[in-house]
C-alpha cells in the first residue's frame, strides 16, 4: 500500500511534486457517507483511488508516465548497460535539463513502512536511501551518494540490516539502483521491496494469456459475471469444458458458444480486462490507468472506480477527462486531483482538498466546467472570414 509520492524534475514537472494518498480529516456528512473509500493499517488511513483531472497537454499523462519511469527503473536497473538512458526527460526549460531529478516513495510492506528515494540524471543514478520503521520509529537501511567517491566506503552507508553490503556495493555502477542489485543477489530486505514494486503496483492493466484467464474464471466467476451484467453484455453464464472457456447467451441459455473462436474481439477484450481487474483489486495491489475513459468500456468506469472504493485495500490511481466523475457521491474531495499549466510550461498538481472554500454540497463538475479550479482548456474564438 502506498502512502505518497513525490517526483521532481522530469518531463513537465519541474518542482518538487506531491501525490498524498493518506486520507485528510474530513468530517462532513458526504466525508462519513463515503468512509469505505477509506482502508486503514495501524494508525496509517489511506485512499482506495485518486482521479486526476486536467485540460489536454497539461501533463496529466507526465504524472503516472514519470512514477512508472521509476517504478521500471527499480524492477530492471540491476541489467542495465553502460549505454543506457533511463525512461525519463528532465523539464527542458530554464536550465533544469541540467539538474537532477528525484524519485520518493512512502508504502507499507506487512504493516512496515518504508521510505525510498532516489536522485538522478538521465544517464546516471547520484544518491539513494532506504529507511523503515520497525518497531515505529526511523532507522537506516542504507543511503548512497555517489558525489562522495570513487571509493565505495565512502559513497555508501549501512546499518545492520542487509548482509555483506559491500559485496553488493562493488557490483553496483552509477547505472544501477542499490535495491535492484541487493535484490538480485539475494538480500531478503531488498527482495521484499523489490517484490513490492514488482509485484504490488500494477502499471496499468494487462490483458491476461489464456491459461492465466482460465485459472483467474475459475476463482472469479462470480464477480465476473456481475461486472458482464453492468456492462449490459447478453452474457448470463461461462463455464469451463475440456480446458476451454464456453459462454452462454440471454436469447438462448442452452446454446454454448467457444470463447476464443465465437465470441467478437470487443467481447474478449471486455472479458480479460475485467478479469484483469478483479484479480488486481482481490489481491489488493496500486493500478495505474492514464485516461480511463478511453482504456475501459464507457459504462464500465464508475463501476471498476466503485469495485476499488469497495474493496479491502487495493488502490487506484487514474488520469481522465471525465467530468461525470466529479461527483460528490462517488468520492472525497481528497481523491480529486488537478493538473494546470502554468506560463512557463511546468505543470502544477494540486488537490480539490487544497480549496478551503469549497463545500461538499457544491456541485462538482460544475465548478470545474466554470474553471472555478483552473485546469480547463480555454478555447479562444475567433472570427473567421
């Protein structure tokens, strides 16, 4: 589960940026009607899904492109190259494409919290540190500056955590991310938040093979139909025969039908994306979706954002144009996220939390539409002839 992120200095972004999944204090009627978009481990409340709303070239995508940067970076450093560029642009203008960017994570493994941040050029890593909470109070795992050497002594320190840091230190380049290497070499600490970064943040869904959709009908029939049912499919049944999946109709429930020779493309890719959905959510992992309006079925949007509401702790992060989503029965003012441009092209990120004025009676959509919290595009008309 994740708690916060920051990044700075990479594509649009070029201040420091916040993205705070904790839950604010809100104590309206609206606030208590919504408490199960709300999961709490420990004395940690967190959001179960963020929506971030923002005009076109504001750098919503830049947000969930610039975690996932980082995200890959953690998951594959350890095979990276001494011609490798990471997937990421430093904001171009005013001499940032010359400054380090930043990466900074706060989650929890097992009811541990952790922190992990990392600085870096595109072509260089330049600091990393870890710490964690074990028995509620901060304490190092390891920090890095690479500004300190050559010797690695020097650049790195440890406590007593991870075994024989140095040998992993020695095989770490400038390329390569401490975590991912100490994972690589077998390290349990690392390979816990290795496998959280792996394992637990899904950068957006993917549509599952057919032995993996099999397997997953098997344990989520149940859900999957009802999800079939809101999206108004003629779906009533699926079944599994000789290790294939057979479908059956509303116009006629005793004729079956193959599923990967009958069914349409639309059908099959419906049917593993929302697969692929249940499982995230069932198994409680962050999904990151840009622009979810146009990555799922339109009907189905507020279904899977209310599936994510009411879950256990699964969490959703999610860009979208979707105005319709502004709406106070559907979440808290603290999961309504804006992106704006400003004049010098840098993107600012703001929540609707951050607007103290603003009443849970208001109607929404309506006050973005009026460009009451700025990121809407404006559209200047001109007389043609």
């Amino acid at each position: 589960m994740v708690l916060e992120i920051r990044i700075s200095n990479m594509f649009s972004f070029r201040d420091e940026t916040t993205l705070d999944l904790q839950a604010a204090k809100i104590q309206t009627k609206k606030a208590r009607m919504l408490e199960g978009n709300v999961f709490s481990i420990n004395d940690e409340h967190m959001l179960k899904s963020i929506a971030i709303f923002g005009a076109n070239a504001s750098g919503k995508s830049n947000l969930l492109k610039a975690i996932s940067a980082c995200v890959e970076m953690i998951r594959s450093s350890h095979n990276y190259n001494e011609n490798t560029t990471f997937g990421f642009s430093p904001f171009k203008f005013d001499g940032y494409a010359d400054k380090p960017s930043s990466f900074y994570i706060r989650f929890l493994i097992d009811g541990v919290e952790y922190e992990y941040s990392f600085t870096m050029t595109n072509k260089k890593i330049l600091t990393e540190q870890l710490f964690y909470y074990p028995n509620g109070r901060r304490s190092l795992v390891f920090s890095r500056d690479e500004s300190k050497g050559p010797e690695k002594k020097n650049i790195y320190e440890f406590q007593s955590v991870i075994k024989r840091p140095m040998d992993i230190a020695v095989n770490t380049s400038q390329k390569t991310l401490f975590i991912s290497r100490a994972s690589q070499m077998d390290r349990e600490v690392a390979k816990q938040v290795y496998r959280f970064f792996n394992d637990e943040i899904v950068l957006d869904y993917h549509l599952p093979s057919s032995s993996v959709m099999q397997t997953l009908m098997k344990e989520r029939k149940a859900q999957l139909l009802e999800v079939l049912r809101t999206a108004d499919s003629d779906i009533i049944d699926v079944r599994m025969q000789n290790g294939a999946i057979i479908t059956y109709h509303r116009n006629n429930p005793t004729v079956s039908f193959d599923f990967e020779t009958e069914e349409s493309d639309g059908t099959k890719t419906l049917f593993r994306m929302m697969l692929s959905m249940i499982d995230i959510i069932h198994n409680g992992r962050l999904l990151l979706v840009d622009e979810i309006d146009t990555s799922l079925h339109t009907q189905l949007v507020e279904f899977v954002i209310r599936m994510f509401n009411k879950s256990d702790h699964a969490q959703l992060i999610y860009t979208t144009h979707n105005t319709h989503l502004l709406n106070t029965n559907l979440q808290r003012r603290d999961q309504v996220y804006f992106v704006n441009k400003r004049d010098d092209g840098s993107s600012d990120l703001y929540s609707l939390f951050d607007y103290k004025d603003y009443r849970d009676s208001y109607d929404m959509e309506k006050a973005y539409l009026q460009g009451r919290f700025d990121a809407v595009p404006y559209i200047a008309m001109q007389n043609i002839g």
